[in-house]
C-alpha cells in the first residue's frame, strides 16, 4: 500500500486513467484553466539530455470537430478510398462528439541535433524520443483524468501529419505521435483485466 496521502493520491489518479470512448462536449474546466494545466505537465515531462522534444497542439472547439470531421476523413480517403471512411464514420464521429484533441508532436529538428552532438548514442535518440512523448502523454492523461474528463488515445498521425502542418503551419520537424480525444464521460469505461504483478514486476534483493 501506498504510505504518505501523496502517494496514494497518486496511486489513485493512475488507477483511475481509463480509456472513454463516449464522450460530448459538457465543459468541466474553462479553455484558459485547461491550457494552463497541459502546459505546466508537459513542461515537467522528463526527456533523455533534457532536449524537451515534446510539442502539443490543443484542439478545442470547431478547430476539434474540423479535425475529425474533415482532415482526417480527407487525409484516410487519399490514403484508402472511399470505403476506409465509410467503414470509420462512426469511430470519427465519436472522436468528434468529445470536447477538444490534443496533438502529440515530437520535433525531429532537436533529435537530429543531440544525434550530431552526441554521435557515440545516435542510435538511441530515436527510441528515447519515444519514452519522452509516451510520458508527456501519460502525464497529460492523468491529469485530465484528475479533473473529470475521459479520454481516448488514437494514431492517425501516419495520416495526418502533414496536413496538419499545412493548416497551422508547423515546422516540417514536427512528427505527429498521437491524438488524445477527451470530453466528458457519458458512460463508464471498460472493464480492465490485469496480468499478475508477480509477471510484470521482479524484485531482488529486496527484504521482507
């Protein structure tokens, strides 16, 4: 068990992240607050040479629904035909009915760079620019989760990317990770099943 109220807090906002997938736009947190809270965990998101790759866009609004009502069903049509957004509709129009999207970018300028600068771990730039986002995502997600809101997790980034640095005009670097959809929860999430902790976890050395 946990053993200070920190802890267990914590322990507590992770347990409770799930993954929503029916969500609407009932606001919880004012626009201006709920910027303000992504920007202050994503500043704290650790990442390997303190290089802070990570890069968020926030989608909120009619910027939210145009993304899932035309980027994406656009950029899925020129990649699949017709019949691959036919197939999604309902998936994209769930994404839509949520309250904003959150765009995970990593910034390949700034890997490319410790990659030049530190030669001798090139080869680990990549992968730990990975662990980076991951954690800026897990970070982001608890703590929406922490203010009410439910959350899913989507990649289409494959697919979208370069549209979306046509319409904000980001920088080419910018590698599109993921899309975290939240809103507020209409129904409850999933039931979970765990592996055993014994499976996933090994200690040594470790007293009783």
């Amino acid at each position: 068990m946990a053993s200070t109220t920190l802890s267990k807090n914590f322990v507590q906002a992770i347990q409770n992240r799930r993954t929503y997938y029916k969500l609407s736009k009932k606001q919880i947190l004012p626009d201006s607050e709920l910027v303000k809270l992504v920007k202050q965990v994503v500043r704290e998101a650790p990442s390997s040479f303190n290089v802070q790759s990570s890069r968020v866009v926030i989608l909120l609004g009619n910027q939210h629904n145009n993304y899932w009502d035309k980027i994406v069903p656009d950029s899925l049509r020129a990649a699949a035909g017709d019949s691959a957004v036919e197939a999604s509709q309902g998936k994209l129009e769930g994404f839509k009915g949520g309250y904003g999207t959150i765009l995970f970018f990593e910034d390949e300028k700034l890997i490319k760079g410790q990659q030049e600068a530190f030669p001798q771990y090139a080869a680990g730039f990549p992968l730990w620019s990975e662990h980076s986002t991951g954690m800026a995502q897990s970070y982001v997600w608890v703590l929406l989760e922490a203010e009410g809101y439910g959350c899913n997790l989507q990649h289409y980034g494959g697919l979208t990317g370069d549209a979306l640095k046509k319409v904000y005009n980001l920088p080419e670097s910018y590698k599109l990770q993921s899309e975290m959809v939240f809103g507020y929860p209409e129904a409850p999430a999933g039931e979970k099943a765990y592996h055993s902790d014994h499976e996933r976890v090994i200690a040594y050395g470790h007293s009783a």
